[in-house]
C-alpha cells in the first residue's frame, strides 16, 4: 500500500502523504532489477524516483497501539487505523 507525492518536481512512491516529511525520508531511485552477486539484470527505461528507506529496507516501526498492539509507521498521538478505538504511543526500548 503506498501513494505518490510531489517531491522536488517529481513525484516519489512513499507509504503515505506524510512519507517525505519524516527523518528516515531519504530520496533515490529504483533503477530496475538487482540481483546480489549479478548486479543489475534489467533497468527500466526511466528510473523511479522512490523513499530509498522504504525500498530498501522497509518503513521503519515509529509506533505501536497499546489496544491491539500493531505497530505502526503513524506519529505518536494518531488514531490507530488497525482496531480504530486506540491512540498510537511511541514503541517500546528493549
């Protein structure tokens, strides 16, 4: 599940309208397919422009729902979209 926002003119594949205002944003592009050991076994005729956090790694976990314990890349203090009756508080130290 991902949007697209307008971000330096070009519009960037980000999990939501928020994506590129966080600290983990870091902009990039996907240049095709990556095989490790082969490198690159085919691009695509124009790069796309992508949250190179989100495309490599995965969104990293920013909350989690006391409720139904989802976790969750939403800021503390936002309504849990998972169980809709719980606020977001920030994850846990181990």
């Amino acid at each position: 599940m991902g949007c697209k926002v307008r971000v330096e003119k070009m519009l960037v594949d980000v999990a939501d309208e928020e994506c590129h205002m966080r600290p983990c944003f870091q902009l990039g592009f996907d240049k095709g397919y990556f095989t490790k050991g082969r490198g690159y076994t085919s691009y695509h005729k124009k790069p796309i422009p992508v949250c190179m956090t989100r495309h490599l790694h995965g969104c990293p976990e920013n909350s989690r729902c006391p409720q139904c314990n989802t976790v969750s890349r939403l800021s503390p203090g936002a309504k849990c979209e998972w169980c809709k009756s719980g606020v977001m508080i920030p994850p846990q130290e181990e």
